[in-house]
C-alpha cells in the first residue's frame, strides 16, 4: 500500500480518498516511518509527532456560537470520551480506535493509530485520573469537550476532544493539547 501516489505526490486514504491538511502530512509521516526496517524514521516519527502536537495547540476558548449541549449529547459525548480513555488505560488501542470518526478511521490503520498515541499522546494512556469538562456543541452535529488527565504525581495535562455524530453515535475527530495561558495573555 502506498501512502502517496508515485505519479501525482497526492496523500491517498485506505479507501482511496483524498487527503488534505495536516492528516495528509501526518499520514505520509507515520507510513514512512512504520515501513519494517526503518528504527531511525520510528525515531523520526516521534519527533515529527511532537512538532505536529505543540504547532496545534489550542487555547481553551469556547469558539462562537456554541452552546452547553442538552442532556442527550452530553450523555453520548460523555461515554465516547469515558470509553476511549479506558481503553487507552487498558492500552487497548484496538478499543480505542472503534471510538474513532470515520474520516480517522479512513485516514489512519490501527497500527498506525496505536503509535499516534502511544508517541504523540502519552498522557492519554498513562493517566492516573481524568476530569472531563462541559460538553458543548454547535447544534450541526459537531461537539467539543475539555478533558484534563492526571498523573499519579498530580501533574495535569488538558486536550480539547473534538467529535462528529455519526449514524452509530459519537466518534472522536481529534484530541488537541491545549497549551496553558500566560498572564497577560489574552
């Protein structure tokens, strides 16, 4: 399988979709880098992965026009977010992937999503407790949730997950850090 077509350069998904943006140039990193044989790109991939993480860092903004989600959403939103974390607890990354949107799914093979995380996100996996924040949405199918995972130090970490209704409920688009604001930041 080829993550990016010989003639045209063009990033292709499993499917053979197109692919744009940023999942595009981490897809051809990750299949670059998992190719058997190649220890310095699994190297690579994790610094690749950590540059990737800190250029998307968000603050934690409530973007306009959005509201605090009715009961139903919340309660959907909730147990996707709940059931990934425990999967990624369990370092079930199989699990884990089940909760992932399509367009992830599409993009990404479980292999490569299980070293995402593993590299990418290790907070996630080795947390010791999780506060999941208000729910919000933006009444077209789309919500967000601030989650904060803990250490067993007490050090804390914060992603804002990112999800899209689909026919068999919520799945997960993205999980962003998001960096700590600075006095004085606005």
């Amino acid at each position: 399988m080829f993550c990016q077509s010989e003639r045209s350069g063009e990033s292709r998904a499993a499917d053979g979709a197109p692919m744009t943006g940023f999942f595009a140039a981490l897809r051809m990193t990750c299949c670059g880098a998992l190719r058997v044989g190649s220890g310095t790109a699994l190297r690579g991939l994790a610094f690749t992965l950590a540059m990737l993480v800190a250029a998307l860092a968000v603050r934690a903004e409530t973007p306009e026009g959005w509201r605090i989600s009715p009961r139903e959403i919340r309660e959907g939103v909730r147990a996707t977010v709940e059931g990934q974390l425990a999967a990624f607890e369990r370092e079930n990354f199989s699990a884990a992937y089940g909760f992932a949107a399509q367009g992830i799914r599409r993009q990404f093979s479980a292999a490569v999503f299980a070293e995402m995380i593993r590299r990418g996100y290790p907070a996630l996996v080795r947390h010791a407790r999780r506060e999941i924040g208000l729910v919000r949405d933006n009444r077209e199918g789309r919500a967000f949730v601030d989650v904060t995972v803990f250490d067993a130090r007490g050090k804390a970490a914060r992603f804002r997950y990112q999800l899209v209704e689909e026919r068999d409920g919520w799945r997960v688009e993205g999980v962003l850090p998001i960096r700590a604001q600075t006095r004085g930041e606005v």
